[in-house]
C-alpha cells in the first residue's frame, strides 16, 4: 500500500475518489505558495465519495488567488453540496511550477477539497467570467487525462461551461460537452437530476443519452447537436440542430427571488492570500443602466433586488461563520439598490462600534453615492472612491448610453475631496464606437477640472485623481455586438496623445495618475468573445504553442495567438481582423443568435442606431418599459423594492457578544 | 477633519493571553502570514475581545514569535495576544482552536504573569524525515557532528548569505519513532531515518534546511524525495555539562514561568 503511494504509475490501479494527495504532497516543497494546492479550507466540505450518485468538480479557471473569492463557484459549491446525494470539489488553475512537475510525476489534475482526480468525476464544470481562462481550460483537460475534444470522450466527465462568456460558447464548442447561459443555481440542480436518472437507470444511450436528454431541457446548449453552415464570403448560413427533439435556441435561467436564495450561507475563508480579503453579499442580479458596452447588464436581466432584511441577515451569518473584517456589498450598480439608503445607515449603526468595514463598489457618478460613502466609511477606513464616467466626453457618453454630465462629475468628486476622501479614482473606457481622439482627449480635461475643484473643496494640493483606461471589446448580446473593434495601434496611439496631454501640464499633471494597458490584449480577447467555432482552432494551436494564463500579462504574449490565428486559419478565408475590426450588418448571422439571452435582436439593432445617432435610453426601473424583450421572453419582471421596512431588527443576541460573555468577562 | 483618525473606544489590554498552537498535516504549508489572516479572523469568529492599536487601520494587538518556515509542520508555535477583558485561558484555547481550521490547532493557552517571552525561545528540537537508505543519512550525520564549521549558502531578500550551520546544532540523533501524531502522521515510508536535531536560535537562523544543505554538503546525502520536518519543541535550553552528550540536552517549556506564578 505504501510502496503503491510513492509509486506514480498507482495512477493506473487508484480507485475512483481516491485522494491523489500522497503523490502531490511530494511536489509541493518545490513550488511556489503550495498552500494555494492544499484546501482545508474554512467551511470547505468533503464528502466520502460513495455517498453520492453525481460527482462535480468545480472549476474556476484563473489561480486559486483569482478563482477562491469568486461568489459563482461559491455558490455553486454550497447548493450542491447541500443536495443529499450530488457532492461537489473546487479545482483552479495550476501555474506553470506545478504544471510541469505534474506531468513529470504523472500528477493528474485534482480537487482542492479531497485531492480528488478530476477525471473521476461526473460532471466538470467550469465558470468562464472572461473568455481569457480559455487556454487554462485545455491546461486542466490535459492534466486530468481527458481528451481535449468532446466527440473523443466515452467514460469521461461531462464539461460543462457557464459564467458570462458562455453567452457565446462558440470558439470553446469543440472542447465542451455543454454550457449553460444565465444563472448557476437552479441550472446545476436541474442538470444534477439529470444526471442522476441517466446513472440510475444503467446510463441509457451512453454519453449521447445524457445528452440528448439535457439538450431536450430547452436550457442546456450542446453544441454537437447543431451543425454550422458557411457563406462563400466566411459568413455564417445559419445555425441548426442535427437532430429532432434538439431546440433551435437554447434559453438562459433567470432566477427570481433572491430571498429564497441566500447563498454563500458559509463563504470559504481561504488560507492562502486571495484578491479579495473580504466577504462578499449580492445585494441584486442584474441591471437595467443601459451601458450600451456592458455585457453583464445586458444579459443578466430583469433587476432582482434581495430585502434589505435578508441583505442584512447575510451579512451577519456571513460574517460569524468566516470572521472577515471586510463585507462588500456587490452587484452591477450597488447605489442603486432601491433601499440602498437605510441599507448603508442601518449597517453602519450596526457595525459602528466593531472593527468591521462596510464597502460599496461605488462607479455612480453623483453626491448620493459619496455620501453612502461617507456613511460606510463612518468608522474610520477610507480607502479611495472610484466612479465610472467610461467615456471623456459628453458626446461619446450619449453613444454608449452612461448619462452623466460633467457638472455631475465635478459635484460628486467636490463633494468627495470636500468629505475627506483623497483619491478618486475614475474609469475610462477607449475604443468605443464612434470615438475620436478628441473624446479621449477630454479624460485629460475632465480630470484637470477634477483635481482644480477638488483643490478648491478640500483647500489641499495634496489631493490626487487617478485615471484608469480599459480597451473597449465589444461584447455578444450587446448592441455593440455589431460595432468595429478599434485595432491595438489606433488604441495605443490615441492612449499616447492622452498620456501626453496629462504628462505635459504643469499645473495638474503631477496630481493625475493614469494606468492603462496596450491594446494587444483586447483584440485577442476579441476574438475570442465574437468568435465563432472556427476559432477553436485558434485556442488549441496558441495553447500547444505555450499560451496559459492569458489574463495575466507577464503570461500573455499577444505574437504568440497571432502566429497560432495565422495557422488555425489559414484555410478558412478568415482572419483576426475579420472577427475583431469588421463592424457586422444586421443581417449577418452572428455565432451566438441561437442562444437566447432574452433580449430581442431588434431592439439590440434599435439601441445599436440609437447610440450612433448619439441618442440616449432611460432605465426602465423609473420609466415605462421599451421592450428589450427580456421579461416577455424569459417570463420574469423586475423585483425591486420598497419593501416599507427602513429599519432592520438589531439582532436579539448576535452570536459573538454572547460568546464574549461566556468566554470572557463577566 | 477625516484627514485624522475618528474617535475610538480604545479599551486598554488588561490580560495578555499566550498561545501554543500547532500546524499539522497538509495545513504545513501555510505560511507565516497565511497563519495571521487565519488567526485574526479566528479571533473574531471567537468573540475574543480583542484590544486595537490606534490610527487610520487598527490592528489587534498580537505579537507572534519565531514561525516555523513554509511547509515544515509545528508541535509548537507561539503567539502573545492582548484583550480588553479578563479570558478564561481554557475556554479561549476550546473556542479559537474550533475556529481556526483543522491543521491550525490550539494547543495550549495560558495567561502571561512573567515578561520576555520571546527570549526564552533559545532553541528548537526538530524532527526531520529524511529518505535515503540509513547507512548514508547515519554517516552524513557522523561527518557533520564531527565538523567544527560548515558554511552553508541560502537565498535571503539581501542576497546570497554564507554563514556557519554547524555550531548551531547541539544535538544530533536518530530515532525509530516518529513523535509526530494527529493529522497527517501517517505510516513512515520504508528508507526513511528520523533524525532529531537541537538547534540554537542564533542569527541568521539555522533552518532545517540549512541543516539538511549542511548534511547534503559533508556527506553527499541524496535524499529520495522532499524530507518530511516537524518543530517538536522551542523554549529555554537545559544545557547541563559538554555539548554533545545527548542525555544532557533538552528544551524545557517556555510557559514554566507563567505556570509558576499562578
């Protein structure tokens, strides 16, 4: 037994289930921050293997310091777990150290949680937030022994994609069995139960079988079951099932009511140093700003706000059960939570006295957003505030739909230096449809105007402004879907003329900081966002070739995808270009119109003419509705409050108080 | 005005609480911060009433001494924490070893009557579990006692550091029995020698593996895979007649003088 443990070929006679920890504890001394490997995780869950009937690794495809935080797999993991006979095990990427030195033992890929080899599981499934985890992906099937393309596995895991960029899962179709559009909840109980019938009932019709019966869902997308035809030009035909009982589109979830759904009930505390030290609340899914550019506020329609109650009762159980001393309060747009107000005040008094931080995302631009700041930050921790205005003027903001004048700007940032706050960060976006180097320019005006009335307010020279610039990518289910990406050179130049704007002023050039990346990055991820499934063959080459961890810019080598997009597809009459810088009509096909994200394509055209005639579109939560068709089609509405609760119980007996009495003191 | 830190209630330390926790198993590769972040979430998942430092980021008041290194396990590590209220020293060891996770245990708590801790930590017994057949870690062993120095080379923020491993170590043996137990003490792997090691906290510090490169160095030790360590003991050194004679050398408990007073 023990001689078989130090042995790698034990691979071959290991049970399934078996922990393959032996083996990977040997490796571990000669890699960098090994505990990132190990679990044990506080309120991680292991369950014995033979317990359950359906098996899920959970992959979240970045390092563990990316994936651990991330509320999705967190989720996920708990609503499993909680089911009597499914068992569910996390899985992150492995950096290039260990990468190796797996291969070389014969280390296969494994679970955090039991060591677990992933390709004794069930079900894989893997949470794309972006389309860069990709490469990362083909890392994990490799090292877990399962072959890179779907048609080739028999007895394998079932890959199931979900996350944002399943929205368009086409460049990944050859490499997953299935993927999942919209909310992870209900979606993994469904595919859970599917599952388990299929194996209860001796594995009908094979891998096939199972299948077929979740593509007959209507919500699960398995692409091998729709065949793609070609125009002569490169186009697409069209997109259609192979078979019958396959529907021609596949619909996302939408989950209502947040309330029944509490989750995390007991988020992970990792031990290892992650990217966010803090605890985590969803104070509501979806958002109804309108940003013509943001993918997530489109396709995670209707807004559903959880009661200010059981944001609150969160945040309490959250944070006996973890001990963090951060809880941030997320969602696409925290201040617009319609009871945001009391929430923050009612938290605040809460927590007043206790060494506990209250934090909002805060991007609104205006005064009500610094002064729940102000209200959160009551106890003394004030970090920056960062506010979004995404575009430099007011022209290009009217383009992507983000109403915000520069007088509100330079009210809400007054009112910020004026409270206290030093540093403002505000967040650009370059690259946008229609934007000229005039509409960058005017970041530099608008942040000289910041830091001149942030001087006036606070009577301080000291104050600083800093200037984050993302590339604009546009995005699947977008009415920028159509739009042209900028190329990287023109990116790179209007970034340089802005760079130098700023540098060159004497008067305010020393307050502003500015970061901001190349453009190369944002075409690759391009590409591989707007792609269709000939860009499969793009990943696998650019992977082979050494691509891993491409979000990641000491990993990312933009001359590498290049060379591998040149090769992948020389033979398709198609190019980079084509894909990222060529602005589709409206009746072009796109890769993702088969999958239904609710919204009406014409009224994504509609928006689309809209912004390029500089027209700007309400939000629908305070005026009438203008049919973006997301409520009609999915059979959902928008939840928001007021509840009529403004204040929250003080809890009877918060847990902690009654320990410190029995435990200290009197 | 926010520019200064806001009023607090700063309750004053009026108990200092010593802690020995152990880190075992797979939880051995925690590092010295990973174990910080823990224990102070630990902390306050427990209740403890912890006292604050002043200023913009409070932080409780813990002072943490001599951590064993990234991947060696403990038997015995030691924290001093400070609190605003009078702690039961059993309860407080029963509630923070329930929060922290299983492999970060809390051994022992006791409350502090005496004063410089840290300078009774002199040395550590260490255990190492090296692989490779017995007659070569035994002769390496032979060779290194019997040196006077070994200059060893370690990798430090400031660069490449030579220093003397050998005057550090007192003591030297094998042993047939691991004295490690609980998590992760699983059967030991044939070709395996236990040595335990006495070490002198000297600056810069002889590590395990600083005595492992000493070992490696004098008698062309090739161990078959990563050796296995445990930090068994620190504290005062009993050191009663000449350096070397084993019967004669041992580490005694660190927390005597606090058990004495009470």
């Amino acid at each position: 037994m023990t001689s078989q443990i130090l042995d790698s070929s034990a691979s071959t006679t290991r049970e399934r289930g078996q922990s393959v920890f032996p083996e990977l504890e040997a490796l571990l001394p000669l890699i960098a921050k090994p505990i990132q490997y190990v679990g044990g995780e506080l309120n991680a869950v292991t369950k014995p293997w033979s317990d359950a009937t359906v098996h899920w690794a959970l992959m979240y495809p970045d390092a563990y310091e990316v994936g651990a935080p991330n509320q999705g797999v967190q989720i996920l993991y708990e609503v499993l777990n909680e089911q009597a006979d499914v068992l569910a095990e996390r899985t992150y990427a492995v950096w290039p150290d260990l990468e190796s030195l797996m291969r070389e033992h014969e280390v296969p890929a494994f679970t955090v949680d039991a060591h677990r080899s992933v390709a004794d599981f069930d079900l894989l499934g893997l949470s794309f937030s972006t389309e860069l985890g990709y490469t990362n992906m083909l890392t994990a099937l490799s090292l877990a022994n399962i072959p890179l393309h779907a048609i080739d596995r028999e007895d394998h895991p079932i890959v199931v994609a979900g996350g944002h960029a399943a929205f368009n899962p086409e460049p990944i179709a050859q490499f997953i069995d299935a993927a999942v559009l919209g909310d992870g909840e209900e979606a993994v109980l469904l595919i859970s139960n599917i599952v388990k019938s299929w194996i209860n009932a001796g594995r009908p019709g094979g891998r096939e079988g199972v299948l077929l019966e979740l593509a007959k869902s209507g919500c699960v997308y398995i692409p091998r079951f729709y065949d793609v035809e070609y125009l002569p030009d490169g186009r697409i035909k069209r997109v259609v099932p192979n078979r019958p009982d396959v529907p021609s589109r596949v619909t996302k979830f939408t989950l209502m009511d947040l309330d029944a759904w509490p989750y995390p009930k007991a988020p992970l505390v990792p031990l290892a140093e992650t990217v966010h030290e803090r605890m985590s609340v969803e104070i509501f899914r979806g958002c109804t700003r309108g940003c013509r550019f943001c993918q997530a506020g489109m396709i995670t329609r209707p807004v559903r706000e959880r009661s200010i109650t059981s944001i609150a009762a969160m945040v309490e159980n959250g944070l006996e059960k973890t001990g963090f001393e951060e809880v941030g309060l997320l969602s696409l747009s925290s201040a617009d939570h319609s009871e945001i107000g009391d929430l923050a005040r009612n938290l605040a008094d809460r927590y007043e006295k206790t060494q506990t931080s209250l934090s909002l995302p805060s991007t609104r631009v205006d005064a009500f957003n610094v002064d729940l700041a102000n209200e959160l930050s009551r106890n003394g921790r004030r970090s920056g505030l960062t506010f979004a205005p995404e575009g430099g003027s007011e022209r290009i903001r009217r383009v992507i739909n983000k109403l915000v004048s520069e007088e509100d700007l330079i009210r809400t940032v007054t009112t910020a230096y004026g409270a206290g706050w030093r540093n403002v960060k505000l967040y650009f976006m370059c690259g946008l449809p229609t934007e000229t180097d005039e509409d960058v320019l005017q970041i530099a005006a608008m942040a000289k105007e910041v830091i001149r009335a942030g001087r006036e307010a606070s009577g301080r020279r000291d104050i600083k402004c800093t200037v984050s610039i993302g590339g604009f990518v546009p995005k699947p289910h977008t009415p920028f879907q159509w739009a042209a990406q900028l190329d990287h050179e023109s990116t790179d130049a209007r970034l340089q003329k802005l760079k130098d704007a700023i540098r060159n002023d004497k008067e305010f050039g020393k307050a502003i900081g500015l970061r901001y990346h190349d453009g190369k990055p944002g075409i690759i991820e391009g590409i591989l966002s707007r792609g269709d499934r000939r860009v499969g063959d793009v990943i696998e080459t650019a992977w082979k070739n050494g691509a891993r961890f491409d979000g990641w810019s000491e990993h990312f080598s933009f001359d590498r995808w290049i060379e591998s997009a040149h090769f992948a597809l020389e033979e398709t009459g198609v190019d980079v270009d084509w894909f990222t810088t060529r602005e589709r009509d409206y009746t072009e096909v796109l890769p993702w119109d088969h999958l239904d994200s609710g919204l009406d394509s014409e009224w994504l055209w509609e928006d689309w003419q809209d912004a390029l005639s500089e027209v700007a579109v309400d939000d629908c939560r305070w005026t009438p509705c203008f049919d973006c068709g997301v409520c009609d089609q999915m059979n959902t509405e928008i939840q928001v409050g007021p509840t009529g609760v403004t204040d929250l119980p003080m809890p009877s007996a918060r847990v902690s108080a009654v320990l410190i009495q029995g435990l200290c003191g009197n | 005005m926010a520019n200064k830190p806001p009023e607090r209630d700063l309750a004053p330390v009026i108990q200092k609480l010593r802690l020995r926790y152990a880190k075992r198993g797979r939880l051995r590769f925690s590092s010295h911060r990973d174990f910080q972040r823990a224990l102070e979430r630990a902390l306050r998942r427990a209740g403890v009433p912890m006292a604050y430092s002043a200023g913009f980021s409070p932080h409780p008041k813990i002072s943490y001494s001599n951590s064993a290194p990234t991947g060696v396990a403990s038997e015995a590590e030691y924290v001093e924490i400070g609190v605003t209220e009078l702690c039961d020293p059993q309860k407080l060891q029963a509630e923070l070893d329930a929060a922290l996770p299983p492999g970060l245990d809390v051994v022992e708590v006791i409350e502090a009557t005496s004063s410089d801790f840290s300078s009774r930590l002199e040395a550590s017994l260490w255990e190492m579990e090296i692989c490779a057949p017995a007659q070569e870690v035994m002769s390496a062993v032979g060779a290194l006692m019997e040196s006077t120095e070994v200059l060893v080379e370690r990798k430090t923020k400031s660069g490449l550091r030579v220093f003397d491993a050998r005057s550090a170590i007192l003591l030297m043996e094998s042993v047939t029995e691991s004295a490690v137990t609980g998590p992760g003490g699983d059967q030991m792997p044939p070709e395996c020698v236990i040595l335990h090691v006495v070490v002198r906290h000297i600056t810069p510090s002889v590590r395990p593996d600083d005595v492992l490169t000493a070992l490696k160095q004098v008698g062309n030790l090739v161990p078959l895979k990563p050796i296995r360590v445990t930090r068994l003991a620190q504290g005062p050194l009993n050191e009663v007649g000449d350096v070397g004679i084993e019967a004669e050398i041992s580490i005694r408990d660190p927390f005597d003088p606090d058990r004495v007073l009470v």
